[in-house]
C-alpha cells in the first residue's frame, strides 16, 4: 500500500467520484472537491477522515480554492497528483442562440479553474515529481452541434495539457489528458437543466462508458513506471464514431 494523496476536483459525482473510490481502494489518501459538500461528507462518512478529505467550494472562486488548500490537514498536505476533473458543459443550442451566462461559466470552470489550480499546486508537484491528469473530452477534438463553447474548453485542456509537458520537460512531473467520449454520468442532467429524462434517453441501448471505467483509466495512468508517461488517451463506448462534415446548398 502506497501513502500517496491526490487531490480530485469535481468528486461530488460521475468519474470524480469513481476515482475517489478507486484511489482510496489503492491505499491512497484523497482530497474531495466539489461544491456539494453533503457529497464530499459522504465519502469521508464511507472511508474514514485519514482516508479522504473534503474541501467543499466552488472551483471559480480563487480566494476560497487558496483558502482549502491553505486549510489542508498536515496529512493531506503533500500532493503526489491532481486530477482536473470539475467540469461541465451547459446547453445544447447552436451558438447563435446560445445563453452567453452559460459560456462563461463553462469557461470559469473548465478553463480558468482548472488552470489556476494547477497554477496552485504546480509547486508542490515539482518537489514531488508528482502528476497531473487531466479529464478533457473528444468534444476539444471532434466538432458537433451544439458542442460549441464546451468543445473548444476541452481543447484548451487538451492543449494546456500537452505545453505543460513541454514546459514540466526535465521535472519528473508527469502529465496526461484523458478525453472519454459518451459517459453516463450526471453530465447531461447538468447540461439540460436537470432532464433526467433528455439524459435517460441519450443513454438508452448505447452502453455508454461508465464512471467506473474512467476512474479505472485514471487509476492505470497513476500507476505507470516512473519512466513512462501517457501523453493522450482517448476512450470512447464501441457505440460511438465519428460523423462526417455537413454541406448546405442554396
Ligand atoms: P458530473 O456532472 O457527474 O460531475 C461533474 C463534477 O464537477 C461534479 O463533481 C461537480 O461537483 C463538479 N463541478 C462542476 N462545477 C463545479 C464548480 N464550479 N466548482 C466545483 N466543482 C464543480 O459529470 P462527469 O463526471 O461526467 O464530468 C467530469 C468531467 O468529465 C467534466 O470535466 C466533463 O466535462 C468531463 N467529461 C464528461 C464526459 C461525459 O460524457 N460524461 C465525457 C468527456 C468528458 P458539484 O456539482 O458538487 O460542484
Ligand atoms: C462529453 C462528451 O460527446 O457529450 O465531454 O461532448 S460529449
């Protein structure tokens, strides 16, 4: 048994909370973020207080992401990995009438948090040779309808992922992007305005990919040998491919 800590954002639910489960499984010592802190109690009820620590705050608010991570248990306070994982996209309509609210706080959250925590813990990781996965989607590479603001933060994650490798060069850090396709989680719940209904039927006969096998992908990307790092991986349910272009004629 390891006495690594990860820290993992976006744990309240989906493949945060998969991941909570498999790395406290490993033996690991897990900081839980997310805004729901009735959730994150939850864990630490199942697991134990040595176990898993919640940090409950909205990953857009700096001072109060600055605050958790100031307010780390001694036993906590080494952080061996950080996994982006918060994120959501917000709505389904085309750009020209999509909500602009909305936009932001995808960019808010996918974007600016992810970085700023990064920025917050790059430091530490340095020291520890430590490791940074983070959870981007085939939406950054792959256009659809609709994927507009939410595709192209996946493709910051993507891209940020693979600069910091460049500038990490020489470290030990190790990075890593991990672009799941179609995922049952509660991602189309949030994205639809909670119609679990929209959701139900989007998954409906696709076997889609669950929490569970992307916490199983995170997990085997935290435990390569140290020589090896996993730049990219892409996973999608055997039910999905990629479309072709459109065309529109007069
Ligand atoms: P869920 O909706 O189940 O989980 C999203 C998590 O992000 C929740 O724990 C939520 O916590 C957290 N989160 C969202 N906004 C904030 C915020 N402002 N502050 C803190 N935490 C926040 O969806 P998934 O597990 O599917 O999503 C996890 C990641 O995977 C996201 O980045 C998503 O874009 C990505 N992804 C999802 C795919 C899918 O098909 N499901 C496919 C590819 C990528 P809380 O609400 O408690 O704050
Ligand atoms: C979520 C995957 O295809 O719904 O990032 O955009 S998709």
């Amino acid at each position: 048994m390891t006495s690594k800590t990860a820290w993992i954002t976006g744990a309240s639910s989906g493949f945060g909370a998969a991941a909570v489960e498999r790395f406290v499984a490993g033996g690991w010592r897990v900081i839980a973020s997310g805004r729901r802190a009735e959730r994150l109690q939850q864990l630490v009820d199942r697991h134990g207080a040595d176990k898993v620590h919640a940090a409950a705050f909205d990953m857009r608010d700096e001072s109060a992401m600055r605050a958790a991570h100031a307010a780390l248990p001694p036993a906590f306070a080494a952080i061996d990995l950080l996994l982006n994982n918060a994120g959501l996209a917000l709505g389904t309509s085309p750009a020209q009438q999509a909500d602009l609210a909305q936009w932001k706080q995808m960019i808010d959250t996918n974007v600016t948090a992810l970085v700023t925590m990064t920025h917050l813990l790059l430091p530490q990781l340095i020291e520890r040779r430590g490791a940074i996965v983070n959870i981007s989607s085939i939406a950054g590479s792959y256009a659809y309808r609709g994927g507009n603001v939410y595709g192209a933060s996946k493709a910051f994650v993507t891209q940020f992922s693979q600069n910091l490798r460049c500038d990490l060069h020489g470290t030990g850090v190790r990075v890593s992007s991990i672009e799941p396709g179609m995922a049952e989680t509660e991602f189309t719940v949030v994205r639809t305005g909670g119609d679990q209904a929209a959701s139900d039927q989007l998954y409906a006969g696709a076997h889609p990919i669950t929490a569970g096998d992307i916490a199983d992908t995170i997990w085997w990307i935290a435990n390569m040998p140290p020589h090896l790092n996993v730049n990219r991986v892409e996973v999608m349910p055997v039910s999905q491919s990629a479309a072709g272009l459109q065309v529109a004629r007069d």
